[in-house]
C-alpha cells in the first residue's frame, strides 16, 4: 500500500530564513507521481507541484524548490527566504495504484514563519 | 477560468441527521474526488466519481454516498451523522481520473 511519512509536525523559522519540509514514501509502483499541497488557515488545499519518477532533476519555481531521490524514496521541499504568507501546513501526497489514483496525504507539516 | 467552488462553507448538524455537501468543478474537468479531513489530519479519500458513475472509493461505511451530475457538478450525501464525522470535506475535480487534482475551498461540518 502506498505511504508518506512527514515526520515534522510543526516548524517555526523566522522571516528570511531558508526551510526544509521532509517527506519519505513507500509504494510498489516502478512508475508514479508525487506532490506537494499548501494549506493555509482558509482551509483550501493548493497544489504546488507534481514530479514524475523519472525524473529525478532538481525543480526550482520561484523562492520553491524540490529535492527528489529515488534511491532514498524522498521528496523534500525547500523555502527560501520565507515570508510570512510562507505559513500553512504543507502536504506531500502519493496517488493510489488503484484506477482512482486518490491521493494518499501525509500527516502535514505546519511551517510558521516569525516576522 | 473557475476553479472548483464548494457550498455551503460551514455547517452545523446534530447526531442521527443527514447532510448534502455540493461542489462544483473546474471548467473543463469531469472528474471529482470528496475528501474527509479530521482536525490535524491529512485528507482522507471518500470516493470518485468520473463521467457520472463511481471509479474508487475509500474505507468509508454505505451512509457516505455520492452523485455525479452531467455537468460533472458533484454531491456528497452523509446518512446517520455521527459525531466524528465532524471534519472539514474537501473536492477535488480534475480533466481526467489520474491526473493532477485541484482543490475547493471545503466545508467544515460540525456534528453536535
């Protein structure tokens, strides 16, 4: 079955410094999606990225960056220079192997940027 | 170009009611995904729906049911409220099942 794992719960950075959200995951597929969803205190889920598995460069978008490593089973995001609309809680997500391809979410990870 | 829209935004219910939940989808897409999202959880898949019929659905019981409607508009009906099923329920509609799925702004139900 698949699995994410994102064993920080809650961070807090001060404003301009650079974070790091960890997400490790578990699944039998050879080919598969992964990705990452902000939620803010409004309560939508906004998509940030999906990455295929075969492809393992590093994406830059902005002050956003993902770290994927097969070898690992990681996919990790990166801030930069935070701001305070940086705070949310963050989500890596898996699809099923099901033809549903429902997301599995992680636990989240609350990021709090301290002005 | 609208994104997916959810009504209503709140909702307040007492144990044993039932509850109808509405979304709509983006333009252009005829898939949608209901989600239940307990406090500090992460979502939790109900069901899919795809071209009206239902394609997956999660570990939840028979009271959870759903429809599709021919402009991919969707319902989430909730039988026999309990009071965990107070969480915060989310859509999600996407062009095609597998591909990348877009959010709404949920609903929050509280069962008292």
């Amino acid at each position: 079955a698949q699995k994410v794992t994102q064993a920080q719960t809650e961070i807090s950075v001060v404003e301009k410094e650079d974070v790091t959200l960890d997400c490790v995951y578990e699944t039998r597929d050879t080919t598969y999606y992964l990705f990452w969803y902000k939620q803010p205190p409004s309560g939508e889920l906004v998509f940030l990225i999906r990455r295929n598995s075969f492809d393992e460069q590093n994406e830059i978008s902005g002050r956003y960056s993902w770290n994927f490593q097969k070898s690992t089973s990681s996919f990790n995001f990166t801030i930069t220079a935070s701001q305070v609309v940086d705070s949310a809680v963050y989500f890596c997500a898996l699809p099923s192997l099901t033809g549903a391809n429902n997301l599995f979410f992680g636990t989240g990870t609350r990021l709090t940027v301290i002005p | 170009e609208t994104g997916v829209t959810q009504s209503p935004t709140h909702l307040i219910k007492t144990r044993g009611q039932q509850v109808t939940l509405r979304c709509s989808s983006q333009s252009g897409h005829n898939t949608v995904s209901w989600y239940q999202q307990a406090l500090g959880q992460g979502p939790q898949f109900i069901f899919q729906y795809y071209r009206e019929e239902e394609n997956g659905r999660g570990n939840f019981p028979p009271r959870f049911s759903g429809l599709q409607f021919p402009n991919y508009s969707s319902e989430l009906n909730v039988n026999a409220l309990e009071l965990d099923d107070s969480a915060l329920y989310l859509c999600a509609s996407s062009w095609y099942r597998g591909e990348t799925q877009y959010f709404g702004p949920g609903t929050r139900l509280l069962v008292l």
